[in-house]
C-alpha cells in the first residue's frame, strides 16, 4: 500500500478480488444490474449528475458507465457539439450503454469503450468533466490515487470531477459494519467498501467545490472536485 493512500485511507478495506474476477462479475450480472441495484442507486447518482452540471458543448468522461443511465443524460447535456466518453471494465456493460445509446438516438455524441481507469489513454489538459457514480470503491486502496491522478491528468485546467460513492465518513453503525463484514468474508459477493471520497480528491490534488453525505441503506459521499488553475 502506498503512503498516499495511508494519507486518507488508514482503516479503509483492501479490495481482494483482482480485475480479471471484477470484469467476470460485472459480466455476469449486466443484464440484471438495473434490476439489483437501480432503485436505490439512481437518486445519488442524479445528484452527482447535478452536481457536476454539464453544459452544451463539453468533453465529458464517465468512468464505470455501467448500464449506461448516465451516460445517456450526459449526452443529452452536452448536445450535438460536446461528446460523451465512456469507460468500463466489463465489455457486457459497454454492451448494455451502447445498447441504450442506439435506442436513445444518442450514439453520435459518444464514444465507448472497455478499458481500465488506472491507464486512461485520453490526452492531457483534454477534458471538461469527469463522472464516477459507485465505481470508485471498486477499486483496490493503492489504485484509487492512481485513478484520481489519471482523472487530474486528462482534465483541463479548472475541470471538474464529480465522484459518488459508498462512504466510511462519520460513524460506522450497523450497517456499514454488516457491509464490511460481508465484504471482508464474502468478496465475490459484495466487491466494493465504504471509503473516503473527499479525502482522496484531496490527496490527488483537487481543489474541492462541494461535498456533503447522503443516505442510502448506507452513508454515500457526493463530492465535486475542481482541477487547479484556470
């Protein structure tokens, strides 16, 4: 583990399963994901979608564009002159956002692909926005400085990112620690923990606009993050 990661993350739990398993879940599920997980999903990341407020024009990157709901608002936010690029693990995942793209009308306004966050192969200084929604705490304790520098890297001065994720901030109660347990001991089941959203934009160098904690079934962190210079 990194000192970086010590730095924001000193009791936050290792993610034990490796990409290749994480990619295989995810494509196992995508077509039953909504169906898991959409109803108490979608109104944190509506607010982050807020939060982060696209506009006309703007070159947008969604890391972990899952199923593909977000995506599909981003283009539709950013309009016929801005572009929508997505990312995911899971090539059934990219299936399913494509999928939903072609149905909305909406395919010449972004690009998809599957790939990996730590590697992001956009150029520097080249985006305007980047979006994450329950991705973030997927990623192994050392990786995510690595993913947030990336994040850093791509986005032009003064760019924003907007992170939406389970989070460890306050208190734990019951059910942050029923979700560590099973996560701890069961994690082909349940792949992602509660972690400190805040505190690794932080760490990775962004200047944060505004940050506040919701609750789901557990505490979830909506953080808006702002690339430094102009």
């Amino acid at each position: 583990m990194t000192s970086e990661s010590l730095e924001y993350e000193p009791d936050v739990q290792r993610v034990l399963t490796t990409h290749a398993e994480t990619r295989a879940y995810y494509n196992k599920i995508a077509k039953f994901y909504d169906l898991l997980a959409e109803h108490s999903e979608q109104p944190m990341r509506e607010a982050g979608l807020q939060m982060l407020a696209v506009t006309v024009g703007e070159q947008v990157l969604e890391i972990g564009c899952g199923t593909g709901h977000c995506t599909v608002e981003l283009a539709m936010a950013v309009g016929p002159a801005g572009r929508v690029f997505g990312l995911d693990l899971s090539d059934k995942m990219i299936e399913q956002t494509t999928e939903l793209l072609r149905k909305r009308g909406l395919t010449d306004r972004a690009e998809i692909r599957q790939g990996d966050a730590s590697r992001l192969s956009y150029p520097d200084n080249s985006l305007d926005a980047v979006f994450m929604s329950f991705t973030l705490e997927l990623f192994d304790t050392p990786e995510i400085p690595v993913v947030l520098k990336e994040c850093l890297r791509v986005l032009k001065p003064g760019g924003r990112i907007a992170v939406v994720a389970i989070s460890r901030e306050g208190k734990p109660g019951l059910m942050i620690e029923a979700y560590e347990w099973t996560h701890n001991h069961f994690p082909n089941l349940l792949d992602c923990r509660p972690i400190y959203v805040r505190r690794a934009l932080e760490a990775a160098g962004f200047d944060i606009s505004q940050a506040k904690v919701e609750s789901m079934w557990v505490p979830v962190e909506l953080v808006l993050g702002v690339k430094p210079g102009t």
